[in-house]
C-alpha cells in the first residue's frame, strides 16, 4: 500500500506538471498569435504604402486634372444649353393651352433661371400660386416624356387634389392633346369634359 501510495503520489505531481506545461505553452501560444497578427497588419500596411510609393502626383498631373475639369464644365454648359433648346419649345407648347410661356437663361456658373410669361406679365418661381407652381411642373415632366418620344399612363393619384377647379381644368386640358392617358383620384370632382370617364366611387 505504501509503494502504491507513492507511485499515486509521482503520478499526480507529474500530471501537475504536465498542466502548468500545457498552461504556459497556451499562454505563449496566444501571445506569438497576438504578435502574428500585429506583423500581418504591418505587412499589409507596408504593401499599401510600396503601391502608393508609385502614384505620388506631381505639378504636371494637377495641371492634367485641372485642364479635364475645365473641359467637362464646358462640356456640361454645353450640354444643359443644347437640352433646353430642345426642351423649351415643347414646354411653351404644352403651356400654350392654358395662356403660359416659359423662358430659360444660363449664367456663367451655369445657374438656371426661369421666367413665366402671361398676359404681357413676366413671373418669377416665387410668383407662381401653389396651382400655378404644379401645372408648371407637370409641364416640364410632360415636356420630357414627348421629348423621348414616351406613351402610356401618367398615374397622379391624390397629388392633384388639392388644385382649384380652374388649374384642375387646366392639367386636364393640357393632357386632352398629347398620347397619355392621365389616372387621377378626386375627393371633390368639378363639372368634367365629357371626353373625361369618371368613375364614381
């Protein structure tokens, strides 16, 4: 029983050792995988920088960017001229129905500015009425469709229900000649053209 006891007693102080071994090798283990990962992030960082080592802008490549910014400016105010040319005569002769002309100018920071014209009287965007204001921006949605030559169904939901009678009247008459069908929802419906379906609901 002594002998037994004894070798019971190595066999636990060795397992005890065999743990602390275990222990600090895990410990070790976490530490060198810490520093692994602290030398790839470096690695990778030192490879970004080598690449970039190479693309360091100089003078001449500034003046390149400038040149090419200057040249899409002028691109792009030729562009938005050219647009408007072919808009403008088919917004006035959408607003044409209802009494409205529209005119566009460009300033030199290629800033527009709209001016409406009826009557003799030229109105700013801040003149216009709420009214006013929508059949204007129908016009110029309208005045793209026909430009790309578009169809179909123009669905306004209850977004003119808010218009009077008259500007109602207006969108109406303003539709009545061009390939679209316009779907609307009224709470409060004035007197319709009998080319109008009303649906009763």
């Amino acid at each position: 029983m002594g002998k037994l006891n004894s070798q019971i007693k190595e066999h636990v102080e060795s397992i005890a050792m065999q743990k602390d071994i275990i222990s600090t090798y895990k410990t070790q283990k976490d530490d060198i995988n810490v520093r692994i990962s602290a030398l790839n992030s470096l690695i990778i960082k030192l490879t970004a920088r080598m690449k970039q080592k190479n693309l360091i802008y100089d003078t001449k490549d500034v003046l390149i960017v400038k040149q090419a910014l200057t040249e899409l400016d002028v691109l792009s105010s030729y562009y938005l001229k050219e647009s408007i040319k072919v808009l403008e005569p088919i917004i006035n002769s959408v607003l044409e129905k209802i009494g409205f002309t529209v005119s566009f100018t460009i300033t030199d920071q290629n800033r527009f500015t709209i001016l409406y014209n009826k009557d003799g009287v030229t109105y700013g965007q801040k003149d216009l009425s709420t009214g006013q204001a929508t059949i204007m921006q129908i016009a110029f949605k309208l005045a793209l469709l026909i430009s790309q030559n578009k169809t179909g169904v123009v669905i306004a939901d209850e977004g003119l229900g808010s218009l009077d009678s008259d500007n109602l009247m207006h969108v109406v008459n303003i539709f009545s000649s061009y390939p679209f069908q316009l779907f609307l929802v009224l709470h409060n419906a004035p007197e319709m053209p009998t080319e109008v379906k009303v649906i009763n609901l």
